[in-house]
C-alpha cells in the first residue's frame, strides 16, 4: 500500500548532489512530491527534505 515518507539527508555541499539524489529516485521510478534544501544549524552542512509517495518496499531499497 503506497503512503507519504519524508527523508532528511544531511550533506556538504557539493557540484552535482541534488543530481544524484534525484537519480536515485528516478531509477526506481518513484516520483518525488516535494523537494526541499537549506542550510543546517551547522556550517557548511546542508539539509535536504524529500517527499515521496510510495510503497515501504521502494523505500527500504531508497533509504536502507
């Protein structure tokens, strides 16, 4: 049964990340609902806020 997860990931800032996390997504076909990125509380670090809407078997294989 599909439902809503959000995934937090944490990361330094690099050329081409948002890319790759998104490949991610895609080549598992699973659409990305929404799609946030800000400045953590910690410098030089990045918070990235994923929505997706999927099955806890798709996303075991994303996030595990």
């Amino acid at each position: 049964m599909k439902q809503e997860y959000i995934i937090t990931v944490y990361s330094e800032n690099h050329i081409g990340l948002l890319t790759r996390i998104t490949i991610v997504f895609t080549r598992r076909k699973i659409n990305i609902e929404s799609l946030t990125v800000s400045e953590s509380a910690l410098p030089g670090i990045f918070k990235f806020t994923i929505v997706v809407y999927t099955t806890a078997e798709l996303i075991e294989k994303v996030a595990g």
